[in-house]
C-alpha cells in the first residue's frame, strides 16, 4: 500500500482523478442540455453553449487548484507532451500521465453511458467536425490546432513560467477552455484533449476523424510550448 502512495504514484492518481472529473462532468453536460434537455436550436446555439462552455472551464478552474501541487493538472495527453517537447517533464512521466489520463476519461465515459444511456444518440459527447465546417477533417485539424495553441499558451504563461502572478492560474485556463468552447464547440465540439474525445469514442465504438483529435492538439500544444520557450523563457534565463 505505501508503494502505491509515493509521490510518483500520487501524481499518475491525480492525473487520473482529473482526467476522470473532466470527461464526466464535462460530457454529461452535454448529453443533459442536447439530450435530456432537449433544448431546442437557435436557442442550443446560445445559452446550451455558453453552459457547456462555462461547465468546462470550471471543472477545469477546480482540477488546477485541487491537484496542480500534486502533478500539475494536465488532465490531458497534448498538454503532457507539449511540456515533454520542452522538457519540462521527464519521458517516463509523460508515458504513465497519458496512460493515466486516458484510463480516467474511459472510466469517466463508460460511466456515463450507465447513468445516461440516452446519450448514446450524440455518441457520450464524441467530438467530431461539426455542419459549419462542412464536417471538414482538414479544417477541424485547423482548428483544433489553434484552439489548443491558446490553452497552452496560457498554461505555460501562468505555471510553467515562474514570473507569473500566483494563484491565478486555474482562472486564467479556465477561462481560455470556456471561450474556447464557445466558438469551437459548432466547429469540432472543441475538444482540445485527445484523452477527452478517446473516452467517448471507445464506448460509442464511434473513430470518425479521431486522428484529427489527437494530432491537432498535440501539434497546437507544441508549437505553443516551443514559441513560448524560446522566445520569452530562454531569453529570460
């Protein structure tokens, strides 16, 4: 048991534990406004979103500040890898994070489709590319690149660096996925996180354009990761 309680499984837990909260909490939200709700378009299209939106900022908001001491609350493999991509965690970290957030966000799926089953008509919440596109694949990998470039922009300019204000960070993150959702979510559900479209799409057995829910954050992470780095961290050190 003490094994299982060191530091380094703590953060795998909470990494878990997070991840789990996000999909759940966040996906449910979507099957309760489009579903259960039945709120109608235009009117989906206003404050069915802007909830959504908010419900994802704040579980996000809450994770940052309940585990960001513990393992930093990525909560999501493009984050990991970004941070990997600038070495600000180790290899073997970043492998056991994102097999501990995707581990959280099945869980987090599978026990949505038992408490909602009804939610199985928009597939558990499974990001795709939407109408507006043209359900375009190649566009939802541009956006998906942008809208994931913006969090981690903002996750490297309020924790990674140091000359940041403290405290503020869950805000600021919670704030980006929110907006973020409020114009992505017509566009490609604005998923952001590859752990967070996996959950749905592993237990609605539904991998249409998966791809692009995996490559457009973790080349939008990255690209945000390594711009920030290199043109505000170094020149600073």
């Amino acid at each position: 048991m003490v094994f299982f309680m060191t530091e380094s499984w703590q953060k795998y837990l909470a990494e878990l534990i997070g991840t789990f909260t996000l999909v759940f909490v966040g996906t449910l939200s979507v099957t309760i406004y489009s579903v259960v709700l039945q709120i109608p378009q235009p009117y989906y299209f206003g404050p069915g979103i802007f909830a959504i939106g908010i419900t994802f900022g704040a579980v996000i908001m809450a994770m940052v500040y309940i585990f960001g001491h513990i393992s930093g609350t990525h909560i999501n493999p493009a984050i990991t890898l970004s941070l990997a991509a600038i070495r600000k965690i180790s290899l073997k970290d970043a492998i056991l994070y994102v097999i501990s957030q995707l581990i959280g966000a099945s869980i987090a799926s599978g026990l949505h489709a038992v408490i909602l089953p009804q939610g199985s008509v928009i597939y558990f919440g499974l990001n795709l590319p939407g109408e507006a596109i043209g359900r375009s694949e190649t566009t939802a990998l541009l956006v998906e690149m942008i809208l994931t470039f913006f969090l981690v922009m903002a996750v490297m300019g309020t924790v990674i660096d140091k000359r940041a204000p403290p405290g503020f960070a869950g805000i600021a993150i919670g704030l980006v996925i929110a907006m973020n959702h409020w114009i992505g979510i017509p566009l490609t559900g604005a998923s952001m996180n590859p752990a967070r479209t996996f959950g749905p799409a592993l237990v609605s057995g539904n991998w249409t354009a998966h791809w692009v829910y995996w490559l457009g954050p973790i080349i939008g992470g990255i690209i945000a990761a390594v711009m920030y780095y290199c043109l505000f961290l170094a020149k600073e050190k």
